[in-house]
C-alpha cells in the first residue's frame, strides 16, 4: 500500500468540530498513515490564533507582568484545549504537560518552545482522539548549530522511526538543536514538516490540507472570480509563492521536489474538491488561459545607477554586489541596459542602510549619476505554457496599456517560465485585474 503523508493547518484544527472532519478525511484513505498537525487557528474572526497567544505568554513573562496576568492569560490557552478534548468526549487528562509548559516559559525556555508548544498540545490530542501513535518531533527534526535545517541527521533518523509505526501524528513547526533546545521553523513552518516527513517516509503523496481548495490563479482579495489552478510545476510554485502567493509556505517545496514527490493542496471543508496538484514536470496546461497564475507583491524600492561605458568595465557588477554582500542585503532582480543598471530592493531592507549603501556605491564603482524610487510594486505572470505561446509579452502590455498602467520595469526569466513587471504600487491591483481578465476572463 502506498503512503500518504497529511499535514492539517490552524484553520482545520481550530475546535472539536474540525477535528472530526479531520478525522473523517484520515479515516477515509487507509493509505493516510502520517499526520502533521498545526496549531489551533482562528474559530472565527475576531479569535486569537494558539500560536499567538503563546507568543504573548512569552512577552508577558519576559516584561515581568504579574503572575496573576499571565495565569489569567494562560487560562485562556488551556481552555481551548480543554473545550477540544470535551467537545471529542475523550478521556485524556493534559493537565501536567499544560503545568509543566508552564513551568518551563517561567524559566525562560525560549520564544521558539513556547510558539511550538501549541503544535505539540495539539499533536497529543489528534494522536489520541485517532488512536495513533505520538512521534514528538524534538527526537526527529533536528537543526544545526548555525540554526539552518539538518537535512541529512533528520532524513536518517526520522526514517527509521517512521518505519516502526503503521500510523503516527507528527506535531509540524518545530524541531531541535544540537544543545537540546526548541528551534522553529518560520511561521507557517507546519508546511515544511509536512514535506520533511513525506521525504522521510518515501510517501507516494503528501496532502496539504487548508481551508481553500487549493491555489487560485490570482489573490482572490483583489480578483473575486475565483479560478482555481488544477495543475501547477513545482518551479511555477516557487515563483507564484515568492511573489506573495501564500496558501503553502514557500520552503515546503524543497524536500519533495527533490524527492519527485507532488503535493496535493486541499480544502478540509470541501473534501471532495480535487484541489490543486503541485507536481515536479507537466507537459500539458491549459490552452485556455496559457498562464497558470498572476501574484505580486508591494514594498520594494529601486537604486537607479548610471555610468558611461558600464558595459565595457570588467568587474563592475561585482564590484556593485560586493557592497549588497558587505552591508548584508540581497537584491531582488536586477535589469540593466548598456550604460545603465537597476537594483530592485525590498524597501524595509533598505530603510536604515539607504545613506550608507548609496556611499558605499560611489566609493566602488564611482557612477554618473546615483538614485533611489521607493513605492514600487512586482507583479509577476507565470505559467509553463508561455513558451509555446506566441505574443503572451504583447498581451500583458496591451492589457496595462488598456488600464493605464505605466511599466517601470520589465524582467523575464530565461526559462520563459514567468514576466515580472515592475509599476507604482497605486497601480498595483488595477494591474492584477487587467492581467487576470486578458488572460482568464
């Protein structure tokens, strides 16, 4: 029997009712062995997500609020697990590992133990209420000293502890390090595990399951016909991902690309929608829309450098990202022309160093003419059947030209997999809905 590996985020695991549901799904596919659960989100919208109340259970202790403030607080977290395992009708007593949490955020454990501890308290209670095994990850995610993930020590032995159990629950997110303490992934790293323990276990699938029905070919905040993407590569993810599509976090992809393993994106309340299919090639698309999806993003900023002959200069370029390596940034894209070159940056990155980067650059590559632009916005056109369709370029123009946007940059890949335009962030959403409607509607 093959092997499927589920990962539930905050919003499937909120209360009793949506572990039910969760259940429900798991039960139905014997081949659903290995579960990676979140923890609990929102119930509604005005609710606090666990993992930010635990955050806050931090701050309170470090800023050395009363005790009595921080029980009261805490007593909020215990609930909702208590209201969990009532609304189950289990009989399982967590009273001593909630203490023990307690105990242990008093004495100054860590930011990262106590974000993780919501994770773990929900992973105990799914592992129960399905009659599963609890793999704590602390034994099986494991980081190196410098805090990067430990790829090769994790592979090892969390596949062999997978393979001493016929169906086990995972708590996603955290992990550990060398000293022993509590080390997370960054937020909404419950992905990552998923795709962690779907390498590990040689699974066949791994199923992300969200509150969406998988990836949209556009943000549905700002385009509200809702075209859902049946199939996408996992290098038209990456881009779409980085440009602000966040329905599966962005690093989750590396472990089961690397392992040819696809991933199946889900809605728990919808469980019979196909969803979307993240898969590592596919040579058919649809003929229809051409493009997969359009995302982007705001918050950037572009450094505008002039120098006579730049092309004919050995070692300018180098020169020019040696000051981005020396001052700690990298840059975003980078489009030049003969005597000229642009360094598209994110804007809070640049905030505090602008004056000392802008002097760093005139002392290394001693140009015309230097400035800055803030206020500029990326959108990005992908989709892998660009390549074989003639005038997608023209039709991404013409489409802004018709909404009166004006193109301040303009870079494609050299794969033809995806078009990012740069424009003025006031322009950002008619951009999106111009794009969208050439291309779908």
């Amino acid at each position: 029997m093959s092997t499927k590996v589920v990962k539930f985020g905050g919003s499937s695991l909120a209360d009793a009712s949506h572990f039910k549901q969760v259940a429900d799904i798991i039960k139905a596919d014997p081949a659903r062995r290995f579960v990676v659960p979140s923890a609990p989100g929102k119930r509604f919208p005005a609710d606090e997500k666990v993992t930010d109340m635990l955050y806050r259970i931090y701050e309170m202790i470090r800023n050395r609020e009363s005790s009595s403030a921080v029980d009261d607080y805490y007593r909020k977290i215990v609930d909702r697990y208590m209201s969990i395992i009532e609304g189950l009708g289990l009989q399982f007593d967590i009273s001593g590992e909630l203490n023990y949490i307690k105990t242990c955020l008093y004495s100054a454990s860590g930011r990262d133990y106590a974000a993780s501890r919501g994770e773990y308290l929900n992973g105990l209670i799914l592992a129960k209420y399905l009659g599963f095994d609890f793999i704590d990850a602390e034994y099986v995610i494991f980081f190196k000293d410098n805090g990067t993930f430990d790829e090769e020590k994790t592979q090892e032995i969390l596949g062999q502890e997978l393979k001493i159990h016929k169906n086990a629950v995972i708590p996603g997110f955290y992990g550990v390090m060398p000293n022993g303490t509590i080390k997370t992934f960054s937020r909404g790293g419950s992905d990552i595990t998923g795709s962690i323990v779907a390498r590990a276990a040689g699974a066949a699938l791994y199923e992300n399951w969200t509150d969406v029905s998988g990836f949209m070919m556009a943000d549905p905040r700002i385009v509200h016909d809702k075209t859902p993407i049946k199939t996408i590569t996992y290098r038209e993810l990456r881009e779409l991902s980085y440009m602000g599509a966040t329905v599966l976090h962005e690093e989750s992809i590396f472990p089961v690309r690397n392992a040819g393993i696809p991933i199946n994106i889900r809605n728990t309340n919808m469980p019979d929608d196909p969803g979307t299919m993240i898969v590592a090639q596919a040579d058919s698309y649809d003929s229809k829309h051409i493009i997969t999806g359009v995302a982007g993003k705001k918050g950037f900023s572009v450094i505008n450098i002039e120098k006579d002959m730049m092309n004919s200069e050995v070692g300018f370029t180098r020169r020019l990202l040696d000051v981005l390596e020396d001052n700690d940034m990298s840059f975003e894209h980078l489009p030049s022309g003969i005597d000229t070159i642009s360094i598209i940056l994110s804007t809070a990155a640049l905030h505090e160093k602008r004056e000392k980067l802008l002097s760093a650059i005139e002392r290394r590559v001693k140009p015309d003419s230097i400035s800055t632009e803030d206020g500029l916005a990326l959108v990005a056109v992908v989709g892998r059947g660009m390549v074989k369709a003639k005038g997608t370029a023209a039709r991404v123009f013409d489409a802004l030209a018709r909404a009166g946007v004006n193109i301040r940059m303009l870079d494609q890949g050299s794969s033809e997999l995806n078009i990012i335009i740069g424009i003025e962030e006031h322009d950002f959403e008619p951009a999106m809905k111009a794009i969208y409607d050439e291309f779908v509607n």
